[in-house]
C-alpha cells in the first residue's frame, strides 16, 4: 500500500461497521473520507491523504484502501464516491483526470473490489456542493459585498490545475446546486505587452502550438513559468540565494518575495492575473450571490487577495465596475471542503445511498 498520513475527526474511531467512502482525486494530493452513516448524515470519522502521482492502477490503488480498513478497523465499505480533477462520463463511471496518468473507472471499481456502488464527479462540482456544509468561519472574506441569495455564485482555485464551477440556484431544494466546469483550460486573456510576451515565451520554451490557457500561468506551474519568464528578462542574474538552493518550487517563489525582485514581480503579475479571471468568470455567470475561491495557492497566500493590486484588478472593468464592487469575495479555508461535498452529492442526488 502506498505511504498515507492519517487525520483523524473523532476521539474514537468505531469498529465493526459499514462506511461510505467520499474521495477527492486531485492532481497532486488524493484524499479519501471515511464516512458513517448516521441516517440523518454522513460524518467524517477519519481521512487519507496520498500522493496522485504515486499511484499507477486505481483500480488496485482502491483494493489497497478496501484492505486497509477492513484489517485495522473491521470497518467495511460498499458505497462510494470519487471526486476527480477533469470531466466525467455521461452516465458518471469513468474519468481520465486531467494532470494524472490513470483512469478511473466505476464498472471496474465494482467488478474488482468490494465496492457495489462507485460515482463519480467533477472535482470543482463537488466542492460546490461541500461549499453549503461549510460553517461560517471557514469562509475568509477577502473583499466586501451584499450577497444576493438567489444569484449565481462561482468558484475558482488554482492548484495543480485551475477549476471553474458555476452553482445556479434550485428553487426546489432551496440551495444553489453546482455544474461543472473545464474553464479553466479557456485561452488566457492578456491585455499588455508584458502579458503577450510571457505567452511568446511559454510557447517557445516549451514547443508549443496550441494557445495560452488560464490554468498554465495560474497553477503551481505558471507560477514558475512566470518566474522563469522574469528571470530570462533579467539575464537570470541575481536570483536570490534562498531560490538557487531551493528550486522554482511555488511556495518558495512567493515566500521570497521581499528577497528575491523576480519573486516579487511573479508574486504582483500572478495577482493581477488571478482577479482577472475571476473577473471574467463573474462577468460571465453574472455571479452576484458571491465568488468563492478555493485551492491551496489561496490557503496559503490570503494576503496576495487582499492587496490593492489583486482588488484594483478586479474592478477593473468600464461599464461593470459598479456591479463588481458589490460582489462579495471568499476564500475557502477548509481542506474538507471535497470530501463533505462528495458525501454531500451522495445523499442529494440518491447516487449510492437511498
């Protein structure tokens, strides 16, 4: 079995009973909740945290997990849902996550494991149903508004990836119900010279012949590509000792940049170019009940939301900046966030539990 950390939510974890399993399969980290059945709800008893990359066969990867509770806990699951970072069948059994090498596939699921139900979903349609289960304090609000109950609201993150979702509201359930989105991967839109040029310089450097998407200068990989692009600028002289030792990894990028000027500028460009796109995403959804911004690159960096540059940026808009300055900004601060909303779709939509 692969290499896991453990969290766990109760003070003790009980034995001998069936479970529900809800899974958020990302780019980088894999976590699965275990869930009981309450009747009335389902609570997170513990979670498992993985690295995506290390994984090969899903199939065996879910077998491994089956195992593992059954063995140290007794503890038996029948029913599931997996949450992961692309788009997603028709009939919800299978997905080729975007930035992993693995299908996963629901009929093989079933056939090859205990399991006897496995759905699946968008990662980002998920999160849009664990958003309605989050408590007030979870939801850090960066930049002030009136919501509008009934309006649609969005959600964005930047991580491996950068997902989009829309929740449109239900009248019949009384709550804004999520759709998916790969909007993410829409042609990044640049408005300088500075901009045009970083787009020239993603395509040279790595061969390629198709546009500029949103999510390669918003993930954790557009962070350094535009490091990268700054410090080729600057003839890469000067670069911070703290970066050299440490590599472009995008934490370090951001935690330099009072050391390190490419940082610094990374730092200011990432920004403005992150308020942009959920600008143009507000615009779109006409996202007047709230925006919504999740991922660990906003977890980790509050402040880059915060200040005037990513705000300006934000309002920046002629005609409709009247109707952004009303919109209210959020940044999502529980990690759960995916595995409450997978459980969450399970008992909503009658997917797996009755």
């Amino acid at each position: 079995m692969l290499h896991f950390e453990k969290k766990e939510y109760t003070k003790k974890i009980p034995t001998n009973i069936e479970c529900v399993l809800g899974a958020d399969i990302g780019g980088t980290n894999s976590n699965i909740g275990i869930f009981y059945n309450t009747n009335k709800s389902l609570k997170l008893l513990f979670s498992l945290h993985f690295k995506s990359q290390e994984i090969i066969n899903f199939t065996d990867f879910t077998n491994d997990i089956l195992l593992y509770l059954k063995k140290t806990y007794s503890i038996s699951i029948k029913r599931s849902c997996f949450a992961a970072a692309g788009p997603v069948a028709e009939h919800r059994n299978k997905c080729k996550p975007t930035n992993l090498n693995f299908v996963i596939d629901a009929d093989q699921l079933i056939k090859n494991t205990d399991l006897e139900c496995a759905t699946l979903a968008n990662d980002f349609e998920i999160i849009g149903h664990g958003l309605m289960l989050l408590e007030p304090e979870k939801l850090i609000q960066i930049k002030q508004g009136k919501i509008r109950k009934t309006s649609a609201r969005i959600i964005v993150g930047a991580g491996t990836g950068l997902g989009k979702c829309i929740l449109q509201w239900h009248e019949k359930f009384k709550r804004s119900m999520p759709m998916p989105s790969e909007g993410g991967h829409a042609d990044f839109s640049a408005q300088t010279q500075e901009e045009l040029d970083l787009i020239t310089f993603i395509q040279q450097t790595e061969h390629r012949n198709c546009n500029i998407s949103w999510e390669d200068v918003l993930s954790g990989n557009g962070i350094n590509r535009i490091y990268k692009f700054f410090s080729q600028q600057g003839n890469n002289k000067n670069i911070h000792k703290k970066i050299k030792d440490n590599g472009l990894h995008p934490d370090k990028i951001f935690a330099n940049k009072d050391l390190d000027a490419y940082s610094k500028k990374t730092y200011e460009l990432y920004a403005k170019l992150y308020a942009r796109c959920i600008k143009n995403f507000a615009l779109e959804a006409l996202a007047l009940g709230g925006i919504y911004i999740a991922g660990g690159i906003a977890s980790k960096n509050l402040e880059l939301f915060k200040q005037k540059l990513f705000i300006n940026e934000f309002l920046n808009c002629g005609k409709q900046a009247g109707l952004l300055k009303n919109i209210p900004i959020y940044v999502i601060a529980d990690y759960n966030v995916s595995l409450y909303g997978a459980a969450q779709f399970m008992m909503l939509e009658k997917t797996c539990l009755k």
